[in-house]
C-alpha cells in the first residue's frame, strides 16, 4: 500500500495558497511496539492550525510544523493493524494526526468513537467534534444567552459560527446576528441557518452596519476572529457582557498581530471576555455529543459540510478557508 502524504513545503507568506504544499508517495509502515496503524477516513480543514505553520509557532498546544513533513490536523479513520494495548483493530477513532491517507499513532490525541452507523463518520470532525463542541462549551459555559440577550457571532458561516448561531437559538436567545465576508453567505446564513441579521464586513462602515444588526447593543458576542473586528463589538458592547474567545482568524497570517484598541471597555461595561480549547474537555465530550445529537434528532440543529475528494486537495481546501470560499465545515474525504 501506499500512503499519499500533504506536505508543508514552505512556510505560508501571510494568507496559506496552494503552492505552499506538496504531494507525496510513500510506502505504507507497518506499526512497531505500541503503535497502531490508523486508516484515515477524513481530513478535517480548520484554520487555526495555520497558527503553527510558522517557524518557532510551537507553544505547549502543538510543534511548530517542520517543512518537508506531513501538515498537522484531526482526522478520523479505524485501526487497521495494532500493537497498542489500548487501540483494537477495527476501533474508529478521531485523531490529532496528520494530512495522509494512513497515520502511525501512539500516545497521540486520540478519542475512541462509538461505531453508530446511523451517523456519518465525518461528523465526528465537524457537528459532533470539536468545532461543534466549541459552539456548545462556548455558549453553555461562557456565553451562557437568556431571552433577553443579542448574540453576536463573527466568522458565521464557518465551522464553529453556523453551529454557535444554532446554538445560541435553541437556548433562547432573543436575537442572533454574525459577521461573514460575501453577500451570498449572508444570505445562507439568514434564510438556512436562521440568522436574524448578518454583517457583510467587507463593504465597510462596520459601526453602522452593527449599530443597525445589534440596536440594542450586544450581550454575548462568539469570537473566532479577533482583531479589528472585535475592536469594533467593543465599542457596542453590552454591560455585563460575555465574550467566549475561540479563534483569532484575523492573526493567523499576521507575524504583527494588531489587537483591539479599546480593551479598556472590558473594564468600564465589566465584560467577561475567557478563551477555551475544547480538547481541554475530554472528560465533558459525551455530555457535549449526547446533547449536540439530541438536538439534531429535534430538527433543532443542522450540518453544513463542504467536502473535497482526495487526500491531495488538502492544500486547496485549506488555502480556500482563508479565501472565503467555505461554508459550513470543510473536510476532505481521503
């Protein structure tokens, strides 16, 4: 067998384009004393793995990704062949491993998942994984909306914003709105999703735009971007508000991220702003997927999926996120 392996051939100059991976062949290796061989189903496209592209990115989450070797990212596929303790042939399994057709594992982060056929295997990286995960720890432990609340979500059409927007409805809130970045997708994200308003913020004059979207100000606002953006919610933002801080979309292709300039309205309106990482949560992912799958049985919550064919086009899908050209969570069948 052969595995077909995306690499990281240079280092991304700002937005990542396709040039900045490569495609190769190598054979198959069989696993060694307590490894398993992982077939990789799919390939999950998420844009903060961007943030360790850069040369000495690596922080206590993730090594910065050396050039010439397979790029980084979750996966979800079933042991083929093992000699771990833990890691049965046939068992599914979601995993921090690597953009290939076939990943050695050891102690890597790895969640064994329950073999339902009733629920597609790609979901496990996208609704019931960790960017519907983020949505729900987000809102139900930092967000936390009530009936009377505005909430705002910025990167709405992305992974983690069309199942935060959801989300945010079915636990009462009075009213939801987003930022995206074309007409079309502003469009989806109100009659499919069920957005009340949402920003395109490249036509500019984002204060009215958002003093029109949000006119009673806003109580939670669901941050995947960061920067000027969040500059801009800060001067509208709600006393008393809540800010769960899941992304910083707009530094990742920055070597000088710029913050917002007006931090000091998170004093004067005693606003909560707290970042999270959802692998931080394994022992809550049960409730967060028993609850995720209850309201998809509901009708309540629905999945958006972008999908590619073929291990090769990582580097495409990838570079397409920060394009804008998404909607939904985008995955690569291997």
């Amino acid at each position: 067998m052969q595995n077909i392996q995306v690499l990281l051939a240079r280092r991304p100059n700002g937005v990542p384009v396709p040039d900045d991976f490569s495609v190769r062949e190598t054979p198959v290796v069989q696993p060694d004393t307590g490894q398993a061989l992982i077939e990789n189903i799919y390939i999950s496209l998420d844009a903060g793995f961007r943030n360790w592209m850069d040369e000495d990115a690596g922080d206590e989450v993730l090594p910065a990704m050396p050039l010439g070797q397979p790029v980084m990212g979750l996966t979800v596929g079933r042991v083929i062949a093992s000699k771990h303790p833990n890691l049965p042939l046939g068992q599914l399994v979601m995993g921090r491993l690597a953009w290939e057709s076939f990943s050695l594992a050891s102690d890597d982060f790895l969640v064994p998942l329950d073999d339902d056929e009733t629920i597609p295997e790609h979901y496990h990286l996208g609704i019931l994984g960790d960017t519907g995960m983020s949505a729900y720890f987000g809102l139900k432990d930092i967000g936390k909306p009530s009936t009377e609340d505005t909430v705002l979500i910025s990167a709405a059409a992305g992974s983690v914003g069309y199942v935060a927007g959801q989300v945010a409805r079915i636990m009462g809130a009075k009213r939801i709105g987003g930022f995206t970045s074309s007409e079309p997708k502003r469009q989806r994200l109100i009659q499919e999703v069920g957005y009340d308003e949402v920003i395109n913020y490249r036509q500019g004059n984002l204060d009215e735009q958002l003093q029109a979207a949000c006119p009673n100000g806003i109580d939670v606002y669901f941050d995947n971007v960061g920067g000027a953006i969040l500059e801009t919610v800060l001067s509208q933002i709600n006393h008393g508000a809540r800010i769960p801080f899941c992304g910083a979309v707009a530094d990742y292709n920055s070597k000088t991220p710029s913050g917002p300039g007006n931090l000091f309205m998170l004093v004067t309106q005693c606003v909560r702003l707290e970042g999270f990482l959802t692998h931080t949560k394994l022992e809550r992912y049960d409730e967060a997927r028993q609850q995720l799958k209850t309201w998809m049985n509901q009708d309540a919550l629905q999945t958006f999926v972008q999908e590619y064919q073929g291990v090769d086009q990582c580097g495409i899908a990838f570079s397409d996120l920060f394009a804008g050209n998404n909607f939904g969570k985008t995955i690569v069948k291997v």
